[in-house]
C-alpha cells in the first residue's frame, strides 16, 4: 500500500495511538488531520481496507470503534485521509488484547526438574517459546517453592493418614491472621491436583504436594466480611507443555482436575463461584477452541485425546496481574462449572473420602472451569456477603409453669443467643403481656406483681 504526499495534502495532527484491551472491551482509534476541503477517512486493519459491521463502526470517520474485541482483532491500525489534493497514511496503532492467545506446539524445556521429590509423580516445571515468541512457564508459574504449606488434613507423603476427622487435632492448626477484627474460620480443601488458597487478597497456603498422590488439607485464618476467596488451581502433567501423562500405559493420557471446599462461615464451592482457565492442553487443533464473549475459552469441540503426541498444541493466556487481590473485578468471567465425584474420579481418593462431612455432605461441589479434562490452569474466585443475619435462639426455661400467690412477684429471666458472625446485640420486648408487665430489654428479664388469688401462669414465647 503506497500513498503519496503532495503539497496542501491532508495532514494528520494528531496520531493514532496504541490501545490494550480485554477481551470483551471496546476500542477505539481516533486522529486528528487538516486540509484544503472536504476531507474523506478510510481505516486499514494490517494493511487491508475495512468496512463497518460486525461489531465495527467509523471506517470512514476520525474515530474507528470495535466493540466486544477478540484476539482476531489484535492487529495494526491506520487510516488514510484524503482530499481534492491527494491522501495521506496515519501511522500505524498497535491494538493488543489482554488475554489474548498464544499457541505453542510440542514439548517445554525442563526447568525445575521436580517441585517435590516425596511424590509419587515427578512435578516439573517447564518453559515453552509459544508460536508468536512469548515465553510460557507451565504447568503453571506457581509461587510453591517459597510459600506456605497448608496443614495438612490427610497426606501420605507424611505419615498423616486419618480415617476420619474426629482423629484430626484441629487444636494443633494455626491460624493465619489476615484482618485483625474477622472471625476465625475453619476451611477444608481437596484438588486435583494443585491449589493455592487466597484470603481477602493475602496467600494462606498452597498445597504442600504439587502432584500426587492426592492429598487433602485443613487451614484456619482470621478474616473479616465480606470474605473474598481466590484459589489458583492446576491439573498437573508429566509431559511439559503438553498436558498430559502416563496412565494405563497410555504415555499421553490428558488428565483432569477437579477442587471442592468448605469454609466454617456456611461458604462451599459451587455454580456461584467464578472460574477462569489460562492453560489448555494437549490440542490436536487449537482453532477448535472457541473465545466466548465472556472472556471464557470454550473448548468443548476439541478432542479429549490427542493423536499429535509430543507435537501436539497448547494455548495460553496470560494472568492478570491483580488476579488474587480483593479489588479484582471478577464479574465478567464465567461461572464455575459443577462435576460429579463420579467425573473428577475419587475412588479409593482416602483423602477426600475419609472426610464426608467436610466433603460431600458439607453441600460443597467439585468445581473447574468447563473443561474438566484439557483446561490445566484454572483462577477460581468468589466473594460472600458483608455478614450474616439469622434469628436469635431463646436459651429453653427450665418450666415454664408457675404456681403463684395473689399479690406475690413473678421473675423469669430469658435468654437467648445469636448465630452472626460476628454477633449481633439482641435487645428484649414484650409482644402481649398482663397488664403490669415488665421486661427489661437488655436482659429479658420478666417482672409481673400478681393482683388476684392464688393461680397457675404459663409462659410462653
């Protein structure tokens, strides 16, 4: 594409500018030019002449709009102005989309050759230069060296084997301070294979066996409403970059993953949590794999087996920044998607097994992002309410059968407790009452002066 600048051509004042934007978002370039006349405008994606539709608009004006922008969209943006004198190129404006794709194909080069020597499976980690020169880490760029481990609820690499949560000294495990003023709450949590626990934007733990064998953890912090929970999860592999692993003989089985939680302040893991995948692996064609409106990567189309083997292709995305921190607006991922024990696979899974009440019967449900099977990292979040409100409970009377004298006194002391976290004050009111009844509202205690002959008074609330 060649254009020529005669002189009184139209000048362009003011250049197109580079924009980033997240998938979904809406961009726009805008330029600014002078001439003699009447000046006409003609935008250029890489070169080629556009025209407006499909979520494109003001292809002949100063402004070019592209509305819900995907990575199709990332791409050099120019215009051309021209007059009755001749035309003129704009620069170029480079358009990048956070979130956008990258692909890779093929096997990563070993960088830490095993995260945790106890385990049964080797947890590597490597890197891999995707197709358009980016540099990945995988499975994931996770923090496990250097961070926290979360206590452990059942983990064989230690000894730490329960048969049952009435043989766990919760006693024994620390509280993680996050808000000075929150309430302790206990948490309970079981992945495949990998999760690191974020409270209120600060880490509380990650799990201490990257791989396997399957283990299962407790963890108590303190934390005020409302409780915002972020937890990075990660579908392990022993082939990098491939997603995959040796199982049943098969040296390239895709593997899957699965998380379930409980929380002491009523919070499971269910459809109401977000859930967000960056990693996906091992892909026959990456083109199958669809970016939905939302942000999300719809991959339901791809094969769950792969015939490329160590060629197969990955797709990556890149991770917020702020991902983990209380602030993060995750309001436009997807929701987490729900499975069944019998999908995420927990036979003979003692660690999760051992434990129903914090598990299965706790109401909790093992989530994921939609692919269960090829989506390998995956940022699930989810934030509670600001308290709790349930009705007070009275404290049960020892009777509440009187036998009285005409003129003598009546005092009954009523109590009650609350349930919010943290509790409520509770204040005491008569709703029908004999005439000269009293109650105090700060105690509930009840003071009646009989003015008739000996009688029988029931009590009742």
């Amino acid at each position: 594409m060649f254009f020529s600048v005669p002189s009184n051509a139209p000048l362009v004042t003011v250049q197109p500018a580079n924009k980033s934007k997240a998938l979904g978002a809406t961009a726009t370039f805008t330029l600014s030019a002078a001439g003699l006349g009447t000046l006409a405008y003609q935008w250029f994606k890489d070169g080629v002449e556009m025209s407006d539709g499909g979520g494109i608009s003001g292809v002949n004006t100063t402004t070019l709009t592209i509305a819900n922008v995907q990575n199709s969209d990332v791409a050099s943006y120019s215009a051309v102005v021209t007059n009755v004198i001749g035309n003129t190129l704009s620069a170029s404006a480079v358009l990048t989309v956070s979130g956008a794709r990258s692909i890779s194909q093929g096997r990563a080069i070993t960088v830490t050759s095993n995260l945790y020597p106890a385990g049964q499976r080797v947890s590597g980690v490597g890197s891999i230069t995707a197709l358009d020169g980016t540099l990945w880490t995988v499975p994931s760029a996770t923090p496990f060296a250097t961070s926290p481990k979360a206590p452990d609820l059942y983990n064989e690499t230690v000894a730490v084997t329960p048969t049952n949560i009435a043989a766990v000294n919760l006693n024994a495990v620390p509280i993680v301070e996050i808000d000075p003023d929150g309430e302790v709450i206990t948490s309970y949590l079981f992945g495949e294979n990998y999760f690191e626990l974020y409270v209120n934007g600060v880490l509380v733990g990650v799990d201490p066996v990257p791989y396997t064998p399957f283990n299962s953890c407790v963890v108590k912090f303190k934390a005020k409403r409302p409780i915002t929970y972020v937890v990075r999860l990660v579908d392990w592999e022993e082939n990098l970059g491939l997603g995959t692993e040796l199982n049943g003989g098969d040296p390239k089985h895709a593997g899957d993953g699965g998380f379930i939680a409980s929380f002491s302040d009523g919070t499971v893991t269910g459809p109401s949590w977000k859930a967000q995948s960056f990693y996906i692996a091992p892909l026959d064609n990456p083109n199958l794999v669809v970016e939905m409106p939302d942000g999300s990567h719809n991959s339901s189309a791809a094969s769950t087996t792969t015939t490329l083997g160590t060629n197969a292709y990955a797709l990556h995305y890149l991770v917020p920044p702020d991902w983990y921190s209380k602030s993060f607006n995750h309001s436009n991922w997807p929701a987490a998607t729900t499975f069944t024990e019998a999908q995420v696979g927990v036979n003979n899974q003692w660690a999760y097994l051992n434990f129903p009440a914090q598990f299965s019967a706790s109401g909790a449900q093992f989530i994921w992002s939609p692919n269960l099977v090829l989506d390998n990292e995956v940022i699930v979040r989810f934030t509670g309410p600001a308290s709790s409100n349930t009705a007070p409970a009275f404290i049960a009377l020892a009777t509440n059968r009187y036998v009285i004298n005409g003129g003598a006194t009546i005092s009954v002391t009523n109590a009650a407790t609350d349930a919010d976290l943290p509790a409520q004050s509770l204040t005491y009111s008569l709703l029908t009452a004999p005439v000269g009844a009293t109650i105090n509202s700060s105690n509930g205690v009840v003071n009646w002066i009989t003015t008739t002959n000996s009688f029988t008074v029931f009590l009742g609330r």
